[in-house]
C-alpha cells in the first residue's frame, strides 16, 4: 500500500471534532444573549403609559382652568356692590355739578322757558344731572371691578356665559304674569350664592305651578 492511501485510510485529527463539537456551545451563547434582551413587562409599559397621561392632563390642573360656581357667583355679588356703590356718589356728584352749573347762569324769573317757570326748568336740569350720574355710576364701577380681576377675567367671562345659559333654559315664560303673579327675577340678578340660586329655582317652579292654575 502506498503512502497516499494510507493516510486517506486515517481517521482525521481529533482537535476538528472538537472545534466541531464546539458549535453548540457558541450557539447557546447567543440564545442565552438575545433572552437577556427579551422586552420589558407589557403592563409596566401600560403603567408608565397611564402615568404620563396623567400627568399631562391631572383632575387638579382642570380644576384650575374652571371657576368653582359659588367662587364665581360671590364675584358676581362683588360687582354688584361695585356698580352700587359708585352709582351713589356720581348721582351726588352729577346733581351737585348740575347745581353749580345752572347756579352760574342769569336767570330771568319774569321770562318763562317753554312757558315754564325758570326756576322748575333749572330744578330738572339739575334732576337730570343727578340721573346721569346714577346711570355712569355702574358703568364706572364694572370698569374698576374688571381692572382688580384681569388675572381671573377669562374664566369669569366663561362662567358668565354658562351661568346665562342656566338662568335662559329655566326662567319662566313672561307672557303668563299678572298683577298677582309677576315674574320673579327674571334675569337672576339677586343670585349672589348657590342657596340663592336654588331660591331661584323654588321661586320659577312656584310661578309656573301658579300661572297653570284658573283666574277666578
């Protein structure tokens, strides 16, 4: 036999079985690899998800975007009081300046104006001073209540709106009153709290249980 043949009769070196043997090993490897890298819990991610929404829309930051109803309606019974109060002194003030204005000028008694006596025609002047002065009054005071809330002003102004929608969708019909029966606060302009507002309430429902019933 040849030398050829003969190591082609020998069995191969053992260290390639071993490098063959070795594969399993290496594949085993990265199976335990990749299963370190296997996704987190499906409902922690779910729980991270609830929690960023939460965050970015909580009950406590809508809460601060709205006005508390009675919180809205004691402003709107402080600007009332405003209005009211700057009504007195510029009527006082109006008829005060209407005094000193038509004090000023020449009257003739013995000449009438419009067939009037002068002294009645400045005395109404002055009256209409004086109610000029009442009607600026509110008009003065809703503008001073306005400049100490302008931090506020947007959502008085919503409530506004709401509150309006409320006292329209359930007052009462006013073609139904009569000299027993008048209508009450027809534009809720005495509501000053929610007890008030529920008075206001009682009041409607008692006007419609009356007018439903016969006149005699």
């Amino acid at each position: 036999m040849s030398s050829s043949s003969l190591l082609r009769s020998l069995p191969r070196p053992s260290h390639i079985y071993v490098s063959l043997a070795g594969k399993p090993k290496s594949s085993t490897t990265s199976a335990r690899f990749k299963s370190s890298k296997a996704p987190k819990n499906p409902g922690a991610k779910a729980e991270d998800a609830l929690k960023t929404q939460v965050k970015q829309g909580s009950p406590s930051e809508l809460e601060k975007e709205t006005l508390p109803w009675g919180e809205y309606l004691n402003i709107r019974k402080t600007k009332r009081r405003w209005e009211t109060a700057m009504s007195i002194p510029l009527t006082i003030a109006g008829f005060a300046g209407g005094v000193a204005a038509l004090g000023n000028m020449e009257i003739d008694p013995t000449k009438p104006i419009f067939n009037v006596d002068p002294m009645f025609v400045f005395g109404g002047a002055a009256l209409g001073c004086a109610g000029a002065g009442y009607l600026i009054g509110p008009v003065v005071g809703s503008a001073i209540w306005r400049m100490t809330h302008r931090r506020a002003l947007k959502l008085i102004e919503a409530r506004d709106r709401q509150f309006h929608e409320h006292i329209v969708k359930n007052r009462v019909d006013p073609r139904s009153q009569s000299a027993t029966n008048p209508v009450p606060d027809f534009y809720g302009e005495k509501i000053g709290s929610l007890h008030d507002y529920r008075q206001w309430l009682r009041d409607q429902a008692k006007y419609r249980r009356k007018a439903a019933l016969p006149e005699d």
